[in-house]
C-alpha cells in the first residue's frame, strides 16, 4: 500500500480556495447596487408614445394573447383619439411582436424588472400607467435609433481589467 497519494485531494481544493480567496469579489449587493441590463432587453413592461399613438389598434390585434385593448373615438380631424389603452401584464408573455407591429413606433418594451405585485388586479396598467415619462426608459428592442442611444451593459466581471 502506497501512502504518498494521500492529502493531494485536500491539497489541491485548497490551492484552489487561496488562488480564489485574494481575488476581488464580483458580487454586486442588489439593492443598492444595479447593473445595466442589455440594450435590447425585454423587460417586463410595455412603454407608450401618446403623441405618436394613432389608435389603429395593430399592436392589440399582433399579441398573441389578446392582452392589449384599445378603445378609440373619432377625433373632429378625421383622426382617432385613444380613449382607453390597457394592458393586462399579468397574462402578457413578453414576446415584443405588438412593438414589432406598431407602425409608427409608439410602443416599446421597457427596461424594469421589477414589477412583481401581490394582487392580480394591480398588474392590469393603463395608458396614464404605461406613459413614455422620465422612470419610464424604452430599451432598443426592435428600436436601433433608441438603441445607439442607451448606456452600455454591465457586467459581473469587467472583461477590459482581465489580463490573459
């Protein structure tokens, strides 16, 4: 029997510990700290353009899940006025196909990621709800004017400081 082979294991998990223990940390502390989501990431909410909003319903009509209603009313211009824009985020699958379709770019899938809510009802957004506002930033999903625009992703482990 061969004792020499014994404690390399241990050995080995421990050379792996102190090469790991002097290194500075990646973790980010959530909270207060952030990090910069993709510039095309499909967040889980819908940002709306009301001035550029013409009521033709296209996106409603391109979901999937029919979770988007639009009601509109004739305007004296021979325009249509959107008296009721409402997405129910709740069943929403995220897919972006009613930002795709909207024909005059009045729609955007959003940057937030934390919508979580504790009661259904709340996850129904209305058109005051879903305003292009300042907290509100479109992501350049489907959008590459936004896109070139948006501040780059970060990430974990800053690849530019890793040396080879």
């Amino acid at each position: 029997m061969k004792f020499e082979h014994y404690g390399i294991g241990i050995a080995k998990g421990m050379a792996l510990t102190f090469k790991h223990l002097f290194r500075k940390p990646i973790t980010t502390q959530y909270p207060e700290e952030r990090l910069t989501v993709s510039r095309r990431t499909r967040g889980n909410e819908l940002v709306w353009d009301k001035e550029r909003c013409t009521g033709c319903a296209t996106c409603a009509k391109s979901c999937p899940e029919g979770c988007i209603e639009i009601i509109t009313s004739r305007g004296e211009e021979n325009n249509y006025i959107v008296d009721k824009f409402e997405v129910d985020m709740g069943r929403c699958i995220f897919c972006g196909l009613c930002v795709e379709a909207c024909p005059f770019e009045a729609l955007f899938m959003g940057y937030a990621y934390e919508r979580a809510r504790y009661r259904r009802q709340e996850l129904v957004m209305d058109k005051e709800a879903l305003l292009l506002s300042g907290e509100r930033q479109p992501s350049g999903y489907a959008r590459p004017k936004i896109e070139a625009g948006l501040p780059r992703q970060t990430l974990l482990l800053d690849r530019d400081k890793v040396k080879k």
